[in-house]
C-alpha cells in the first residue's frame, strides 16, 4: 500500500480498501473529509492541526537539573480546552510544522514519566536520610525508628533514642518509657513481652507481681538482675488495659528491640512468654510448642542460642505450669555452666 498525490489530493493506492481511496480537500469539503476518515478507520480526534512529530520529540527537564533532559513541547502542556491555539504556536504561525517549538524557561510538573526517556537514577540524586522530614518520619515511623535504633552506639544512646521517639501511639497513653534493667555484663538476657501498670509507673520491666515471681525463678539457678542478669521487653510502652500490642505497634518497636540485643551482647538469651518468641524468632507455634526447646538467634556474626519458655504472669494463673517451667531453667542453667557465662568479669567486653 502506498501513497502518492493527484492534484491537490492524497491518493492511497494499494488492494481493495472497500471505499473511496481518494481522501476529499479539507478545506474546501471538511464533512466529506470527516466522513472519509471514519471510514478509513479513524476513530478518535486529537488535535485540531497535525502535530509535527520531529519538533515534538523532547523531554522535560527533571528537578535538580539532567544534562540529557529537554523541554516539553507546547502543545504538551497546553490544558484541556486549549491545545490547537498552543500547537499552532508550537509549530509556526499558521501550522505550518516547520517552525521549533518556542523554548520553555520553566519546567512543566505536569507528568514527567510520560516523556522522560532518562535511564533510572538520571537527574538529582536523593538518599532516604536526607529525604527525611518532619512530616515523612511521622509517615513512616518504622523507617524512623530504624534510623535512631541504627544509630545508637551504646545502650545509654540507644536508650535515649527511644525516648525521643513519638512513632509509637503506645508512648501517648503510657507514664513512661520503660528501657531495661539489670547488667548486661554476663551476657544473659531476657526478653519479655511488655509492661504493666507497676511497670509503667516504675519505669522497669517486671517489677509487679510477675516481676517478684521471676526474681525466684532467677535465683533458683543462681541469677540476680542486680548482679548477673539483664532483663528488658519487646514493647517498651504499656499497651492500654494491659492488652495485646498490634502487630503495627510491635514493628515500631522491633528495630530498638534488635539493636539492643546487638549493642547487649548476648550470650544467651531466654524469651519469656508467647509475644517475645513471636516477635523476636518470628515464630508462630503456642509457646507449649516451643517451650524447653533450644533454638537460634543471629547476633553480631555469630548464632546465640535461644530458649523460650512460659511468662512468670501465665505462672501466676496456672500454678500447675511451674513445672515445666522449672525444667526449661534447669536446660537454661546447665547452658550457662557450659559457657562459663557466670565466671565473666563484669567489665569483660
């Protein structure tokens, strides 16, 4: 199929097309020629002239500047209601097609993916930390908490990173924030799940009724949170009437729970009910199911064994459970021995 002109008109040539092949003078017969376009298929009307497409291939310039970036044409830019005056202007008075597009002296914000062929990365380069704003940090306090829990380099910043930290809706409804206690020094730590009323007032984990039944479980294998153990939580915050945090809730404060557990050192570390053993291992078996059983925690380039085991506050409410706890501090006990955790300097790094 071809083309070719017979005195002023265009002429397709080719097979049977099954009508006129002669398109009517636009000018001097427009509704013919509307009607001989329909029937040759065309569907849709665009612009009132024709664009020429040599002058109109261009891209917008990006923010912060591209050497490869262009200017958007006119008639890109022109809004709805007003394009055959901007494409006129764009092509030549009289849409002609052989005059440039005028130069733009400010970047369109109007849709720059649809005419940047820039290869990705191109233009003003932005890293996520210095994106951060106010108001992107309260939209993303996730990524804000990873970014103070990540630059904490003792437990003293880290502590007070988090105190500084408002992503967590717990911390509107709590007395205070409740860190940790006890020394980390022998490397044993515990993890529980999150602070009461006592523990909310205090400003420590487990000092409540479930805290005095763990301080018995402790020193019934010869530890001592004031001596020889380091006891902190997965929420730092109480969660109101005592329920279970969110997931949501949990996600904020994970990237302070691992980057305590990093600057902590553990040796061993005991999860003391169902949420921290969720939350820390990622684990979703019932804690009968992972009870006195020994799993794996990486820690700064090494595996630390892990033992979950039965919440002194679920102890409280099911006394004939004390048993089974008691054989998961004897396993945790003998790994103790076995790693000479008990005979470590206080000052040992």
């Amino acid at each position: 199929m071809g083309r070719r002109r017979e005195r002023g008109q265009l002429r397709i040539t080719g097979p049977e097309l099954g009508y006129d092949p002669v398109m009517p003078d636009m000018k001097s017969s427009p509704l013919a020629t509307l009607a001989w376009l329909i029937e040759a298929g065309a569907d849709e009307a665009l612009l009132d002239e024709p664009v020429n497409r040599f002058a109109a291939r261009s891209n917008p310039p990006l923010e912060g500047g591209s050497k490869f970036a262009q200017q958007i044409p006119a008639y890109a830019k022109a809004p709805v209601g007003h394009e055959s005056h901007d494409v006129r202007r764009s092509l030549g008075e009289g849409g002609s097609g052989r005059g440039p597009a005028p130069p733009s002296t400010s970047p369109s914000p109007k849709m720059p993916s649809a005419f940047s062929t820039l290869p990705q990365g191109e233009g003003k380069r932005v890293t996520p930390t210095s994106a951060l704003s106010t108001s992107t940090s309260s939209s993303d306090p996730i990524g804000r908490a990873m970014e103070l829990a990540a630059g904490a380099n003792s437990l003293v910043e880290l502590k007070t990173a988090l105190e500084s930290f408002d992503g967590c809706p717990l911390k509107k409804s709590a007395t205070t924030t409740v860190f940790a206690d006890g020394t980390p020094a022998h490397r044993i730590m515990f993890i529980g799940e999150a602070p009461g009323r006592d523990e909310d007032r205090v400003g420590k984990p487990f000092v409540g009724r479930a805290g005095q039944l763990l301080d018995k479980m402790l020193a019934s294998i010869g530890l001592d949170r004031t001596k020889n153990a380091y006891i902190t939580n997965v929420i730092n915050w109480r969660p109101p009437d005592n329920r279970d945090p969110s997931p949501e809730e949990a996600a904020m404060c994970l990237p302070f729970l691992r980057r305590h557990i990093e600057l902590a050192q553990p040796e061993i570390l005991i999860m003391l009910g169902a949420v921290s053993a969720r939350h820390v291992l990622g684990r979703t078996d019932g804690i009968m199911r992972l009870r006195g059983k020994w799993l794996e925690y990486h820690v700064n380039g090494k595996m630390v064994p892990v033992m979950p085991t039965l919440h002194p506050a679920y102890l409280l409410r099911q006394p004939a459970h004390k048993k089974l706890a008691w054989r998961d501090l004897q396993a945790i006990e003998d790994k103790i021995k076995s790693l000479g955790l008990l005979e470590l300097s206080p000052n040992a790094d």
